[in-house]
C-alpha cells in the first residue's frame, strides 16, 4: 500500500465546480487527506472521499420522511425542571398548610 503525501493527485467532489475532478492534496492529517485544492478552479476545501452533497429533492424527501415519523410519535409528558418542582411543592404546602 503506498502513503499518501502533500502534492498528490486524487479524484474528488469539488464544491465551487460541482462535479468530480482531480485535485492536489494540501494538507495532512494522520496520513489521510485533510484539505484538496481543485485543479480545475483552484479552490481548496476539505477532503470528501469523493461523496457529492445530497441534491435538495433528496434533503426534501428526508425532511418529509423526518416529519412523518415525528408525527407518528406521542409527546412526551416533560418533567419540570426542578426549581419549578420545589416552587410548587411550596405553593400546595402554603394552600394546604
């Protein structure tokens, strides 16, 4: 297996291009690319291991699916905080006592 090094060449998703093209690596962390530098607009950016942004028909379907489990869910009773449980166990003790 080779090493990766400052100054070699990858394929990855360029965000200024929107598409994948070669790029540079710029930085290093732990032997793995940090940060590319685009060889077709020279832009730097951090490393994607070749992945593109979600389009937004895919953000909106998850956000759809999002909501749709969200509402098939009940709403928890939530618990009060615990200054609020001690100011009305003081306000039941003034009424009663």
């Amino acid at each position: 297996m080779w090493e990766l090094r400052l100054g070699d060449e990858l394929d990855d998703y360029c965000v200024k291009c929107r598409r994948l093209t070669n790029h540079l690596t710029v930085s290093l962390v732990e032997g793995k690319a940090a940060k590319v530098r685009c060889r077709s607009c020279y832009a730097d950016h951090d490393y994607r291991n070749e992945i593109a942004p979600p389009s937004k028909k895919e953000l909106a379907k998850q956000k759809e699916l999002f909501n749709a489990v969200l509402a098939g869910v009940a709403p928890a009773d939530p618990e009060p905080a615990p200054e609020e449980a001690e100011s009305e166990k003081l306000k039941t003790k003034k009424k009663n006592g």
